[in-house]
C-alpha cells in the first residue's frame, strides 16, 4: 500500500477522538513535517480517531481560547505536503459513522491493509 520506493515511510496511528481534544492536532503536526522531510506518511484513525474527520466537526474542534488553530489548520498541512489519512471501517460502526460523514480523500482500510502498512513502515507511532 506504500507508493514510494527508497522513502522513509512512517504511520501514525490516531486513536483519540472528539472527547480528548487535546491530544487531537499533534498527529497532524508530526506528520506534516515527516512527510515535508520526503518521507512517506500515513495516519490510521482507528477506535475514537475517526471522529476527528467529521464534516461539522474539523472547524470547531481547537485549543482553549484564542490560542492556536483549528484543527482543520493542522488537516491541510498535512493534507497539503501528502499525508494519507486512513480509516478502520470497524470503527466507523463503532462511532456510528460512515465515510460519506467524513472529510475528503480519506480511505477506508481493512485490519490486514493495516498490517501490511505497519510491517512495512520505518516507524509507527500512536496517539
């Protein structure tokens, strides 16, 4: 599942959602500036994650206060420099959700895509 040859690839596996809003935009970070490092990057949203890429959700959700951006800020950084952004179909179901619910451009995965990306990856980090 990994496009490129000879680059670093590194997946982040995101599994905090919209009830641990801090711990929401440093994934996106991290990732952005993997993936401006010319390595190749994805996030796998898994359990709570996939809350995070609601539609109505990526504008409100942010630090307290004025401080900082909203994490659609952090979605097009990534978005903006190649991060893939995955998501576990069972978790969809488990948060009620559907793909037609989330943002653009994400794609839904099976358990063993997500090990093949894993087994494959440099790095993986979870959140």
């Amino acid at each position: 599942m990994w496009t490129g040859e000879g680059e670093a690839k590194v997946l982040y596996v995101h599994t905090h959602g919209v009830e641990d809003p801090g711990r929401c935009a440093t994934p996106f970070f991290l990732a952005a500036a993997a993936a401006a490092s010319d390595c190749e990057v994805a996030i796998y949203f898994t359990m709570y994650g996939p809350t995070l890429l609601q539609n109505d959700v990526v504008d409100k959700i942010g630090p307290k206060g004025d401080r900082g951006q909203p994490l659609r800020y952090f979605i097009d950084q990534a978005r903006g420099v190649g991060v893939r952004f995955l998501v576990c179909q069972p978790s969809l179901e488990l948060n009620d959700l559907a793909l037609e619910d989330l943002i653009d451009d994400v794609e839904m995965i099976g358990g063993a895509a997500f090990n093949d990306l894993a087994i494959d990856a440099d790095a993986v980090v979870s959140f």
